[in-house]
C-alpha cells in the first residue's frame, strides 16, 4: 500500500462506468478551509494521469473549483466529484467545502463515500470544527485516514503534526493513529528550512525520492536507519493491536520476525473497518513535475486499504407509505435504490443531480420514480413522481462525460431531472422506495429579501424555489405576521453564495431589508372604550354605538370575544358585526401595528337605528371601541422568546454564558456531555438572536452549534418597546 516495493502506474485517466462494486472506492476529503483539499485533489488526478499539468483537464478547465463563484470567492464553496483511475480501480473523490457555512455540502459528501480523507495543514494544527467532523464519523464507524499537506511552509513539521493528529483523533488509543512515513529533507536553505523532498516508508524501509518530479525508490543509507526504527516498531506494534491474528502480538513479543506482506494485510484490514488511522503526506507536483509528493502513496492507501461499496451497511429503505424493505448489500441486480445527493443547474444542460446508487443499476433514459420526504418545513414539498432521467455522466471540471451505465456503488451525473431535490431517492417506477434522509443542520440565520424591480419579482418566486431546492440547508419562509420573505442560510458566507446565485443563475437581483420579528401587543390593565359611528349625509346614514370592555388573558389564549348585551340594545343580527370589527382592529394593532392578542373582549352596551344601522356600521364602531379602550390603558408590546441549546466546548462556556446574559437571555441550566463539551439551555429574546449563528462561531472558534425552538411571547422591556414605538410612528 504506498509501501511496497514496486508503485503501481497511473491508469488513463478517463473515469468510465464500473463494472463492479469491488472495483470502485468513494473517498470524501474533509478539512478545514485552506487546508489543501482542492489543491490535493488536482495532485491526485495529476499522478493518476488525468490532468495534463498541475489542475487542467485535458480540453481545459479545472477538475475543482469550477464555478465562477469559488473563483471569485477564492475557495470552494460546493461539493465536487472528481473519479480517476488507479490500477484498475475508480476512485470517486469528493472534494468539500472547508468553511462551515457550507456544512450541507460536507453532509452531502459524507453521505456519498464509504472512507475519509481528513486532511490537515502542517502550518495550521487541526481545528475544533475538524475534530467534531471525526467524532461524528467515528460514531457510524467511516473509515478515515489523515493527509498532512503545506510541507513546504517553513512552520511544517510532520513528526509533531503526526502527535498532534494522534492526541486529536485517536482519543483512547492514540496507537490507533500513527504515520505510515517520515519526511525525507533535501538541502538546508539559508533561513534554516530544509524542504521535504520524499518519504521513508517505515514498513518497508524503502526511500520514495519525489526531488525529479517522479516517484524513485533506492535503499535508505545507514544514516538514516536509526530514525526509522523507533517509529517503526511502533507502527508495527500499532498494526499488531489491531489484527485479527490474536497470537501475533505474543509472537512478535517473542522475538518472531512478522513479514511485511501480514503487516500490510493486516494494515488494510484495520483501515478498511475503521480501526486504525494511518497518516500519511503529500505536496502538490512542481511545475513540470508528474507526481506530486505522496500521492503514489495516498492512492495506494485509497485503492487497498480504504474499503468497497460492498462492505457499507446497506441503507435504511421503506416503501413510500413507510414499511420496512430490507436490501441486500450493494447489489448490482438488486431493486433501483439511488440518492440525489447534490442538485445544481447548469445553464445549458438544466438540473444535474449527483446521485449515488446504492442498490441496482441505473441506466440512461430510463423512468424512475422521485420520492422526497420530511423536508417540508425547509420549503421542500413531499412528493412522489415518474420521471425519465436524461444522459447518465461523470463530471470533470466543466464537462461532463457521458456513462453507459451506474451500477451499485457508483456515483453519476443524471440530467433532466426537473422535479428531483437534493436528499430525493429514485427507485423502480413499479417498486418506489424511500430512503431515510440524512441529518443536516438548520438554517438560523435569517436574510430578509424583497425584488428590486418588478421584473425582478415576477421571477423572484420560482429563482428562490430553484435555489432551495438545490440546498437543503436553505429554508424558505414566508411570514405571514411579518410579511416578508425569509431565506434562513447557515451563515454570512452562505447567503452570500445565495444571492449571488439568484442574480448569475437565475437572473433575479434583490434587496435585503433589515429581518423583522412578529411583535405582538396585548393589554397591561382592564379597560373600557365606547365606540361610536353616526353619520348623516342626505341619504342613507350611519349609526352605531357600542360599549366594550377588555380585560388581559394568560399567554396564548388569542381573542376571545363575549356578549353580555341585555335588552336588544345591540341587535342580534349585528353583535357578530361588532365582533367582527373589533378583531380585524386587533389584527392591525392599537399602539405600534402589531396584531393584538391576548384579552377578552366584552359587548356590554349600545345603540342601533332601526334605518341607518348596518354590518358596515357596527364593525366601525367595534374598531373604534377598541382603539378608545387602548388609548385608555398600558399597551405591553411583547417579544417572541426562543428557547435556546447551545453544545459549546467546556472551555468557551463562560463565555457563552456571558453572552446569552449580554443578550437579555436567561440562562436555565448547563448540562455535561461527552467530549469535554456542555450544553446550556437559556431563553431569550429572538430580536436578540438574529446573527446568533454568526456571532457563536466567532466566539467558540467555530467550535459550538446551537438550536432554537419558538417558546413563547412576553411583555418587552419598557425602554425597547417605546423605541420601536417611536420607529414605528416615525415610518407612518
């Protein structure tokens, strides 16, 4: 694996469709933004022959970071799928977004691959976000292995960057993850850095000299020996712990010699069922270079250690009205059970979704059946259609080549999809299935739009239905007590991918307005108004007086109206009026424009004309009686509360509890969970928490999450409220 004596040779580069489960790999690479994952990504397709020079197709483009969006962005911004060759094998490598606002993207990614790549900078460290991405890989067993990049910055240094991957991931067991390599240094330059220029395979005791460009192997000299072989015991040692073969460990401790090939069978073994974590390095190619540094390696590592489709469990499935189907294990001939696990548009072609196949064969031109389920509270409709999908291909950079088939395990590129959505299972259309949808984070960042022109808002409405359904993590919301339209993003980042989006893809510009809350106001005290409508205008009049009296009610008892009117002084035929008329002022609010809730209203009294008395009359006189009793009384204008959970790391909790308080929060009570981590639960008001999930991540390095849940609405604080008051009356 990388370690051997003989490197296997680049296949053609040309990704085509796999012919069997066992021959495929689907590899996710996870780091923090700058790590290096895209920059790997292009050396990996470079040594496997199928780019032209460092980053280029063949006929031009990139392999990652295509969309004129991370251009400008100078980072990635959306999941990409780039498959090479590697003897024999196609390596489906799935390149993410390191920034978290982009987490979908990483979900998306993690979803699709059976192994992971965390890669980390060597300048850098590993993050807390990094480390929180292992643990929930850790959790359903994925394979993963570290790639340590940025050798070449004069901070590098891989034997502490190995510890501290050890002392991050390996928890327990810090044996568990240990270094394959050491770095092997060309020449000292003047400031001190000696470049690393190739690797010592400790298994082999082998040098993979890379200082030409390409991958050469010689005998490490007698110099060199002694500092392979602490490392080397241990690694062995490691391996060992986690054979299969339980006498092997007493017979190495006896003294037996174990033979390279069972150490590095036993390595695949153990990476491929996630118990061992190997480490290992790389370096983009040279200009002019074939290879990049390690990267004969990390595909080896990837082809023979890193497991097939059909050693995943295979996936939860249902049919579509929820009865359990069992599946077996990545079976080509199986039923049609695929996941579009990305959706993007493509301005000549349409929808293209990214689909993984997890049981059958997909073939072009065929119908299948689209099911999407338990999204629609993001904006996402559930929905159950036969579609005919298009041409079935395999992305490279801007271009896409066409497939003849995908069977289990593989990934493909499906066109003319028009109603799929991200998180979508297509299945046979006379045997429809669904899958269990994956978790993804919610949006809680909200972004307040209107269209800037009229033209821009007779599109408006079908770019945004666009938009989310491309990205689950996108939440649209039209509020009714507000009347504006929200898109709830993960972040700064994301809306700003969002809008921007809207405008080149879908050419609809919008503005963002400041996000408002949905106030409400009720009464302080009980009070009384008389409302009274008499007209006379030569014609038919209008005449209508009533008494009202209005008293508070607990939180959440809404309207409620009752008539205590003796002696017909109201006619029944007009008490449903005054009724009416009071709860459409109530709607419209008495103080500052909020809808009124909350109290009890009472008809004690009135008069009516047996001429000039009408409907129209008598819903004027009730609005009236209602303003009159307001302007009588304290007007509470109350605020939505949010209970709040934050999981924060132990050692940003004070901080975090000092802000909640800073936010009029009230904190209700910290809980201790695994991990070094603590929830604290609080309430607080939401106009506080408008740019929470901005200002959190700030706070926590990125480190905590937080989630909220509508509790209740409570009377604002005297000073705030007059404020809004105050801006209220300044706008009207």
């Amino acid at each position: 694996m990388g370690d051997k004596a003989n490197a296997h040779p680049g296949a053609a580069g040309r990704a085509t469709a796999a012919d069997h489960p066992a021959s495929v790999r689907n590899v996710v690479l996870v780091g923090h933004s700058g790590s290096g994952k895209t920059t790997l990504v292009e050396a990996l397709a470079l040594t496997a022959g199928a780019v032209n020079r460092a980053g280029r197709v063949e006929d031009g483009g990139t392999v990652s970071d295509y969309d004129e969006i991370e251009h400008r962005q100078q980072r990635s911004v959306q999941l990409s799928l780039v498959p090479v060759e590697w003897d024999g094998i196609k390596v489906n490598l799935l390149d993410t977004p390191g920034y978290a606002d982009f987490v979908g993207e990483l979900r998306a990614g993690l979803r699709a691959a059976d192994a992971a790549l965390f890669v980390v900078s060597a300048s850098d460290g590993v993050d807390g976000s990094t480390r929180m991405v292992w643990e929930e890989c850790a959790a359903v067993g994925m394979p993963r292995a570290i790639v340590v990049t940025h050798l070449e910055s004069a901070r590098a240094d891989y034997e502490e960057m190995t510890r501290i991957c050890a002392e991050a991931f390996g928890g327990d067991d810090p044996d568990a993850v240990l270094p394959l390599y050491l770095p092997l240094h060309g020449a000292q330059a003047p400031d001190g850095h000696a470049p690393v220029t190739g690797l010592i395979g400790l298994l082999s005791q082998q040098l993979f000299d890379y200082s030409s460009g390409e991958r050469k192997e010689s005998d490490p000299g007698e110099e060199q020996l002694p500092r392979i072989e602490e490392a080397r015991n241990r690694l062995i040692e490691g391996i060992i712990s986690e054979s299969e073969d339980e006498t092997l460990m007493d017979r190495y401790l006896g003294g037996e010699q174990v033979d390279v090939k069972t150490l590095i069978e036993d390595l695949e073994r153990a990476v491929a069922r996630g118990a061992f974590h190997p480490v290992l390095a790389a370096a983009p190619a040279t200009d002019g270079a074939r290879q990049g540094l390690g990267t004969v390696e990390l595909l080896e590592l990837i082809t023979r250690g890193f497991p097939t489709p059909l050693e995943r469990a295979a996936p939860s499935v249902t049919t579509v009205d929820g009865t359990p189907r069992e599946l077996k294990l990545c079976d080509p001939d199986g039923p049609l059970v695929a996941e579009v696990v990305k959706t993007a548009s493509d301005p000549y072609v349409g929808r293209v979704s990214l689909v993984r196949v997890f049981s059958g064969t997909l073939h072009p031109d065929e119908t299948v059946h689209v099911s999407g389920h338990g999204l629609e509270d993001r904006g996402h409709e559930d929905h159950d259609v036969d579609e005919r999908i298009g041409a079935l291909s395999a992305p490279f950079g801007k271009q896409q080549r066409t497939l003849s088939h995908c069977i289990a395990g593989d990934l493909a590129c499906v066109a003319k999809l028009s109603r799929a959505e991200t998180g979508d299972t297509l299945s046979a259309k006379d045997d429809p299935l669904l899958m269990e949808p994956w978790q993804m984070p919610d949006p809680l960042l909200p972004l307040a739009i209107q269209a800037h022109s009229k033209a821009d808002e007779d599109k408006l409405s079908q770019g945004l239905s666009r938009l989310v359904a491309e990205d689950p993590t996108m939440r649209l919301e039209q509020n009714q007590a507000t009347h504006q339209v929200v898109l709830w993003c993960l972040g700064e980042a994301h809306a700003d991918v969002a809008l921007e989006r809207l405008r080149s893809r879908y050419g609809v510009q919008v503005d963002v307005v400041p996000h408002k809350v949905s106030l409400r106001e009720t009464f302080a005290n009980k009070s009384a108004g008389r409302g009274r409508h008499v007209k006379q205008s030569g014609g038919h009049g209008q005449y209508a007086i009533c008494e009202i009296e209005v008293e508070p009610l607990p939180g959440g008892s809404g309207i409620e109206f009752v008539d205590k009117v003796v002696g017909g002084a109201v006619p029944r035929q007009f008490i449903p009026s005054v009724e009416k008329g009071v709860r459409a002022q109530a709607a419209k609010g008495v103080a500052a424009g909020h809808p009124l809730v909350d109290i009890r209203v009472t008809l004690r009294d009135g008069k009516a004309h047996s001429v000039d008395s009408s409907d129209a009359a008598f819903q004027t006189a009730g609005a009236l009686a209602l303003r009159e009793a307001a302007a009588d009384t304290k007007i509470h204008l109350l605020e939505p509360v949010a209970e709040v959970s934050v999981l924060v790391g132990d050692d940003y909790v004070g901080a975090v509890m000092s802000d909640l308080s800073g936010r009029r929060g009230r904190v209700l009570g910290t809980e201790q969970t695994s991990g070094g981590r603590t929830v604290i639960k609080a309430e607080v008001p939401e106009i506080e928490i408008g740019r929470y999930a901005v200002d959190l991540r700030s706070l926590s390095h990125g480190t905590a999450r937080f989630n909220r849940a509508y509790a209740r609405h409570e009377p604002m604080p005297a000073q705030i409220a007059e404020r809004i008051r105050e801006e209220a009356r300044e706008a009207s």
